[in-house]
C-alpha cells in the first residue's frame, strides 16, 4: 500500500515538473514575441516622418534614402527655376518678387541674363505694354552620371498681349550642383551655367 502511494506522489510530482517546463517554455515564447514586436514596431516608426503643416493638418510621409529622390527634387528645382523666373506680369514688384525668388536658386550666370534682359529694356516693355508672359514646361532632361548634373529644359513660352498672344519655343541648360537647404532653395540645389539655347516664334494668334 505505501509502495503504490509512493508511485502516485512521483507521478505527480513528474507531471507537475512537465506542466512547470511547459509553462516556462510558454512564458519565455511570449516574452521573446513581445519583445520582437515591440522592436519591429520601433523600427517601423523611425522610419516614418511626421510633418505639421502650418498646425493645422498633419501628413505622414515616408522616409526615404535622400539620394533616390535626387532626380525628382532635381526637375522640380528646374521647373521652380522657370516658372518664377520666365512668369512675368505687367508690374514691377511682381517681376522683381518673381526674379528675387528665382535667384535665390541659381548662381551669377541666371543674375548676368537678367541684368541683360533689363538693360536692353525687356521688363519695361512687358510693364508699358500691359504684356503678360508665362511658361509651360514640356521636359527635363537630366544626366546624374556625371557631376555637376547636366540638365537640358524644353518649355513653350506664352507672351499674351490685349491683341494677340505669341508662342515662343524656349530650351535652356545648365548644370546642377548640391546646395544647403533653405526655406528659399527647398531641394538643395543651385543652378550653375544657365544659358538659353533657343527662344524663338512658333505662332500668333489674335484675339
């Protein structure tokens, strides 16, 4: 009698060791779920940027590896460039407002052709001749081969005047270089070597 009832307190005590290892494995499994979660949870955060616009809304943007999106800050940069410095309206302080910002994105070759556009009196025909101009761009061609960035820009340009408006194809080129961010220069670049390579008439149309 006392050999079975010690058979049974041994049994038992076995089965309360398999349930305790048992419960042991569980818990470390848990623990290490957790603690794997709570990691790839801290990981996907960091790489999500939160940005409050202007406090009134707020934008989640992913993060991403700044060199490839170079090429798209790069026609944007152009295509900014452009439209402030080729948008043009019959007064004054919205051409140097315009031209002001636009320079802020180039170096002294953008600065040389404006000066030479208001020397020869350019802007102040657009202002006595109530002349409205403004740009569309078609593309941009880019080489991120080579640095300083090649770049090659096609834009039809449209000068609006009270009887007629007159297309005008313009294709400019210069080369990008890396630049400090700024609230004035939001992509990083400047431009260097602007030239116009052709502006010239496609057609008038009265109105």
């Amino acid at each position: 009698m006392e050999f079975k009832t010690l058979t049974t307190v041994e049994s038992s005590f076995k089965k309360i060791r398999l349930l305790s290892i048992l419960f042991i494995v569980l818990c470390t499994a848990i623990v290490g779920y957790s603690v794997f979660s709570s990691y790839r949870f801290a990981e996907a955060q960091r790489e999500k940027i939160y940005v409050l616009d202007k406090g009134k809304s707020l934008m989640l943007a992913l993060s991403q590896d700044a060199s490839l999106n170079r090429p798209v800050e790069a026609r944007e940069h152009m295509r900014r460039f452009h439209e402030l410095f080729f948008t043009l309206a019959p007064d004054n302080k919205a051409i140097e407002s315009n031209i002001k910002r636009a320079l802020f994105m180039a170096d002294k070759s953008a600065f040389d052709y404006y000066k030479d556009l208001s020397e020869k009196g350019y802007y102040n025909r657009i202002i006595s001749g109530n002349i409205h101009q403004r740009i569309v761009v078609d593309s941009i061609q880019t080489n991120f081969n080579t640095y300083p960035y090649e770049m090659v820009l096609h834009a039809k340009q449209w000068i609006i005047r009270a009887s007629n408006k007159t297309e005008r194809s313009l294709v400019t080129t210069c080369q990008l270089v890396n630049s400090v961010r700024s609230d004035n220069n939001p992509q990083g670049f400047t431009i260097e070597g602007f030239r116009v390579l052709v502006n010239t008439d496609i057609q008038t149309i009265k109105r």
